[in-house]
C-alpha cells in the first residue's frame, strides 16, 4: 500500500488531460491500493492574486489569514480536489475525494500566531481510508484540517502525506514535486542523494530551505510514525512516477 503525494506544481492545467492520472487509474485497476494527497500552492497564489490578496511564504510554509484561508480552502478542496475525482472517475476508478478533516481522519492545532491559519498534524485516525481501500475506492485527500474547537486550518500536503503514511505503515509514501530528489548540498543539483537513512537526513535537515523544509520534516515524519520508506522525485512527467514505482529514481529515504 502506498501513499502518494501529488505537488502542486505537478498538477496539470484544470481542464486538460493529465497522463500522470491516466497512468495512476491503470496502476489502481491492476489492483493497487493507494492514496493520494494533493497540494495546490500555485493554483492558490493564481486565485490570490485575481482577487487582489497578498499572502507570503515563511520558512516554506503559507501565512494564513482569514481571507487567504477562505481561498486557499476553495482552491484545495474545492477546484483541485473536484478535478482530481472527476479525471479518475473518467478513467473508470472508484474516486473519492475528502479533506483531510473528514471523518476524524486529521485533527490539527495551530502551528504560531505568525503563520495565522496555518496547523500542523496532531492526531491521525485511518479508519476511514482503510474502509475505503478495502472496499476498492480510490481516497484523494485535500490538505484543509480542523482543529478540536472546530476552526479550520490550511496543512500543509508533505505533512498530511507523511503523517497518514505513517498511520497505515505504507510501504513507501512518494513524493511528486518538482525537484530531482534532496540535495545534500542544497540547492546544488549535482549533490543530488539516491539514498539515505533518516537518521541522516536528520542531521543535515538545518541546510534546507523554503518548500524542502516542511518536505524533510514529512519525509522523516512518515518514517518515524510507521512508513517504511519514502521517496523525493520531480514527477512533473509520468516516466519519473513510473521510474519511482520501479525503485530507480529520485532520493529513497528508509530507516
């Protein structure tokens, strides 16, 4: 069982046909079961700016105020979520689409006062994707939590994929962005890593920066909490997803 995380700057345009989903439908009708957690960062910062909303990114991670999360829902599980689903459901797959507050699948907390809406995992409840998958349903999961008292928080994607691979002891949880893998001198492409221990990822965590920083932290996260490894590769282009489904690309990181 896998768990896939699929970047925003992976996504297609809304509207056009998207191979990676094509080759993920005949992946899941040949009967593997997985789930997908999707992110949307730069459909978010298009929607933003048509409606005149500046936001900022600190330490890799969203500022949330109130008006930007009332978008930054819309887009998440609104129109990236709603066609994620309905481009399996074209392909004859059993879709179905959830935030990731549904069905007490994710409880969060808010991270800071600086960051606003922003939460981080604090509790994972697996039940419901486990029903779905052994029921044969495709989940796909939008970022958009809730903490105790109800108010809703924008998570970030590497973190919720890393925290539910870890409650379903996946047996690797992918990483689909649109980098090459991690660096071990970041950000120098020719320092790229094919493998390494978490214990040593943790000790070179410090030297990332921006969107590598909630990715390293997922990363070690979903191996700490019950994955048995994860992987970091550009899956701008589907050869990349069917290279990383084979073992032979991006950066493997295991325990």
């Amino acid at each position: 069982m896998l768990v896939i995380k699929y970047g925003g700057h992976a996504l297609p345009e809304v509207g056009t046909a998207d191979p990676v989903i094509e080759f993920l439908a005949k992946f899941h009708k040949n009967g593997n079961k997985f789930v997908l957690v999707h992110g949307g960062g730069p459909q978010i910062n298009a929607e933003l700016a048509i409606h005149g909303i500046k936001t900022e990114m600190v330490g890799g991670y969203r500022k949330t105020t109130p008006e930007v999360f009332e978008v930054v829902q819309s887009v998440l599980s609104g129109t990236v979520l709603r066609t994620l689903v309905n481009q399996f459901i074209s392909y004859g797959i059993s879709a179905v689409g959830l935030s990731a507050s549904d069905g007490n699948l994710i409880r969060a907390k808010q991270r800071n006062t600086e960051l606003g809406l922003v939460g981080d995992v604090t509790e994972v409840n697996a039940d419901i994707l486990n029903d779905l998958l052994n029921k044969g349903y495709l989940p796909i999961v939008s970022p958009i939590g809730v903490s105790d008292t109800g108010v809703g928080l924008n998570l970030n994607a590497d973190l919720v994929a890393g925290a539910i691979g870890g409650a379903l002891g996946s047996n690797e949880v992918l990483f689909m962005t649109d980098v090459t893998g991690i660096y071990r001198n970041w950000p120098d492409t020719d320092s790229l890593i094919n493998e390494i221990s978490s214990a040593e990822l943790n000790e070179i965590k410090a030297s990332f920066e921006e969107g590598m920083v909630p990715k390293v932290e997922a990363v070690l996260n979903a191996i700490a909490s019950g994955a048995k490894q994860a992987r970091i590769f550009d899956g701008r282009d589907v050869l990349n997803l069917e290279l990383a489904l084979a073992g032979a690309t991006g950066t493997v990181i295991t325990k």
